[in-house]
C-alpha cells in the first residue's frame, strides 16, 4: 500500500517498502517544509521541470544518497552533470522501474535552471506514477489544457496532486475544471501558500469539487492509498 506525503509547495514523496521516491523537492528554501534536506533518503528522485522551487535540493540529495533522478532528456542531462545519476525520459514515453512505472505527460509551464532561469532544461512535464497498484498523477506546475481529459480516460487515477495557487499556474476555477476531466477518485491541492502571491484557501476548492474526494494535507502530514 504506497503512502503519499506532501511537504509543501509541490514537493511530495511515495513510498511502498523499500521503494522510496520524491518529487520536486524543494525544501531548503521552502518555507513551508517540515523537513530538512539532510534528512531524505530516497531512491529516485522524479523532476518536472528545471525551475528553481521545483529542482530544488535535488542534486544534493540524489549525490548523498545515490538516488537516481528521473526527468526529461534535457533536465536529466544537466544534473548529470554534476555527477548524478539519472534515467532520461520524455513526453508521452513510459518505462519500467523496480517500484512500478513512470510515464510522462505534457504540462502547459516553462521551465529553466540557474539564478535567472536561463539554462534550458527542456519543457515542462507531468508523472504519471504506478506503484502498489496505484495510479498517482503529479501534473507539477501547469495550467488548465484540454488534454487532461484523455488523461484520465486513459487512466483510471487513484490520486490526483493538483495546483490551485494560481499566478504561476491553475487556480481554483481552472483546478476544478481539471478534476472534471481527469476523474480521479481522490485529489489533493497543492503549489499554495508557500508565498503570499499564492495564497489560497483549499476548503474552497473542496467545496466546489464534485466527482471525487479533496484531501488537504498540511506539509509533513500523509495519506495511505
């Protein structure tokens, strides 16, 4: 049974066993993380695009743990070159791994390594995360696009993570309109709060979401699938 723990902003981790994985682990610069970095220890490390609160401690922790990071070709190529390892993907390509499978999705963002953002690292994506029979859909940072629709036909989502600060990506009316299309039986917000310029209060969204159960986690709290 895969265990989901959210630690603010964007960043979550799965866990089943002895498979451990994070995503988007922003954490030494997140306000709003109940961890320190020096205390992950993951397997892999999943990367949705090359923006700094999404990168984040990710070449830290994958070189102290041996973890290997999985993201597109261009992302996955430049954290290889400070010494990780790392399994290079693209849209619409999935692959086997010993936890489960990983498929990637478009996402409507940008995305750029570095101070000013000016390294390119490839488009933006989404993970599609198959684990102890789970369907886990990490959309990272995104808008609203039609294609979540066939998304969630094509896959039958047990948990949906998606973003509803709004600014940078979808907001609640946008949010709500894409657990309509993706059906998933159970959606959690996130990409909120971390910054003032993304304030939002979930029990909004919650109230006004049909179809499938809103579960707010506060960053360090869980949810067993």
């Amino acid at each position: 049974m895969p265990e989901v723990r959210f630690l603010g902003h964007s960043c979550v981790t799965i866990t089943e066993g002895e498979h451990k994985l994070i995503i988007d682990p922003f954490i030494s610069d997140n306000p709003k993380a109940p961890v320190k970095a020096d205390e992950i220890d993951v397997n892999y490390i999943l990367l949705t695009h090359g923006h700094g609160d999404h990168v984040g401690d990710a070449i830290a922790i994958a070189i102290r743990t041996g973890a290997t990071v999985i993201a597109n070709f261009e992302l996955a190529s430049l954290v290889a070159s400070e010494g990780v390892v790392m399994h290079p993907m693209h849209i619409g390509g999935g692959h086997d791994f010993p936890f489960g499978r990983v498929k990637l999705t478009i996402a409507h963002h940008g995305g750029g390594y570095g101070p000013d953002a000016s390294r390119y690292t490839g488009p933006p994506v989404g993970f599609l995360v198959t684990i102890g029979g789970k369907v886990i859909y990490h959309p990272g940072d995104t808008g609203l696009f039609l294609d979540m629709k066939l998304i969630g036909e094509m896959n039958k989502i047990d948990l949906a993570f998606l973003p509803i600060g709004d600014n940078f990506t979808m907001g609640l009316d946008d949010a709500v309109k894409a657990v309509e299309f993706l059906q998933p039986k159970k959606v959690i917000p996130f990409h909120y709060d971390t910054w003032d310029l993304i304030a939002e209060n979930p029990a909004k969204f919650a109230d006004r979401v049909q179809g499938a159960e809103v579960i707010i986690l506060k960053p360090g709290e869980s949810l067993k699938l």
